[in-house]
C-alpha cells in the first residue's frame, strides 16, 4: 500500500489498484475488498469484510466534511473520543454545554473573552505562583472571611475607609499612624494607655 494505491490479491493473481474516492475506509491488509476493473486500471470501492478485533479508520485525502442537512450529528465511543490535530480545533455554535462526572483541562495558555461570567460551585482552590487582577469595580459579599498573610501586606488608596457595626480590633507589637495633616479621634469614650 502507497498512498492510495493498493495492492490485491485475487483468484486470478495480483495487482494494483487505487482507492476510490467513496471508499472512506482505510483497507488494511488481509481485508476483503470489492474491486472494479475498467479501462483506465482497477479501482477499490470498499472494504467488506475484516477481522472484528482491526481497528477501522476512516480517512480522505484533502479536507473531509461531515455534515447533516436536517437534524443533528453524534459522535459516541462505548470505551472514548478522542479528537486529534497537530493544528487549530474550532468550535463554533449557537450554544455550546460540556457534562461531565470530571473534567481536566492542561494548557500551556488560555485567554478567556465574553461579556459575562457565572459560576455556581461549592467550593474553589486555586493555587498559584502569582495572580493579577485589573478592574474598573470590585465587589464582594462575604458571611465569613479570613486572610492569612506569611510576610506582608500594601494597601496604596485615595481614599480607605472601614466600617464595623460591632467593634474594630487591631492588635500589633507597633501600631504607627502617621499624619500629614489632621489626626482625629472621637468617641464618647477614649481610653489609652
């Protein structure tokens, strides 16, 4: 086999033929074949019978569209599916929904665009040498948080400012504030020391 040529053997000996354009099938060897024979040479139209345990692949040459006029096209492996290339895969619908018991994604970069994100999850890990964010407004609602920071922490602000309905805590071996202008502190009651 070369390409699309073929060799054959049948009851009157061996030759050559190509492979039809209609036989998507890739023959492998030991296959039976239907074979036409005209004027021009011999042509193989398909493959029609071959061991249960070869594996079957569908192959043409040049590109290869698979297309349904009216309803839908699937794909379904008992044991997988797998979708190879070297070059780009694209997707392209109106909707698109992935269901899966797990799911793993290995990338050497992903740029992520749309208008909208949402996601609903019980819980989320990330782990990560470093993380940028960039944007115009941040907000958070949280029941509960907690920060634990090994070295330290910068805050640059135009303005800060921290609100706490039932008390404010800060606890340090130094605690500096320093002023460039006014340094106020009111309260029904100030005690220190």
């Amino acid at each position: 086999m070369s390409g699309r040529c073929l060799r054959v053997r049948s009851s009157s000996g061996e030759l050559e033929a190509r492979r039809a354009a209609s036989c998507l099938l890739d023959p492998a060897l030991g296959d039976e074949v239907l074979v036409a024979h005209h004027e021009r040479g011999s042509h193989v139209l398909a493959v029609l019978e071959r061991d249960e345990d070869a594996p079957a692949r569908l192959s043409a040459e040049g590109d290869l569209e698979i297309a349904a006029a009216a309803g839908k096209v699937s794909v379904s492996g008992r044991d997988g599916v797998e979708v190879l290339t070297p070059g780009e895969a694209v997707i392209a619908a109106g909707a698109a929904r992935v269901s899966a018991g797990r799911a793993e994604a290995v990338l050497g970069a992903l740029s992520l665009l749309g208008d909208s994100v949402t996601a609903q999850v019980d819980r989320v890990k990330t782990v990560a040498q470093s993380v940028e964010t960039v944007a115009e407004r941040l907000v958070q609602r949280l029941d509960r948080a907690y920060r634990f920071i090994a070295r330290s922490e910068t805050v640059r602000a135009e303005y800060v400012e921290f609100e706490a309905r039932s008390a404010f805590h800060v606890k340090a071996e130094a605690t500096l504030v320093n002023s460039g202008g006014l340094t106020k502190i009111d309260g029904p009651q100030i005690h220190l020391g």
